[in-house]
C-alpha cells in the first residue's frame, strides 16, 4: 500500500492506513491531536506522516503534495510546537 495516489499526491499515513481526511475531519470536530493520534495511531509508525498532517491541519487539505526534504523539516517543526502547545493547553486546569 502506498500513501502516494495515481496523481502522485499524498493522502495517508500508509503504516496506519489513516486519510488525512479523517484527521482533519477529527479535528475540525474540536479534537485536539494528541487524542486523534491515540485514536488512530497515525505517526505512530514510521513518522513520514507527521508533517504530511501538519501541513493538513495548516491548509485544511486532505490531498497533498510530495514534500522537499525542506518542506519536510519546516513542518516535521511546525508539528513538534503543535503537540507541545495542546499538551500545555491539556495539562492546565
């Protein structure tokens, strides 16, 4: 199974089989990430789709682009802050 479609866009995380189009579904219902990562064990594997789903949340698309290796390491970032800022936000009363 390849996370890459015909057209040569990505669209899941290939070792959980999970869309990114659940994920932003997911969250567009108020989910924070940490909990939907639980849910469908997404990054959980070999982690390639980490920034694919940051780069998701950040466009509300669920079909994306390959990524530079740049691309890759500006949103593998962008992700790191997301999970530490709604691991804070979860931790305060």
């Amino acid at each position: 199974m390849s996370g890459v479609n015909p057209t040569g866009c990505v669209t899941r995380c290939v070792c959980q089989d999970v869309l990114f189009a659940e994920v932003l579904h997911l969250h567009n219902q108020g989910i924070d990430i940490k909990t939907i990562q639980s849910r469908t064990r997404f990054g959980t594997g070999c982690g390639t789709c980490v920034p694919y789903i940051e780069l998701a949340l950040q466009t509300g698309k669920a079909v994306l682009p390959v990524l530079s290796p740049a691309e890759d390491q500006r949103l593998r970032a962008a992700a790191d802050a997301r999970f530490r800022a709604e691991n804070q936000n979860r931790s305060r009363c």
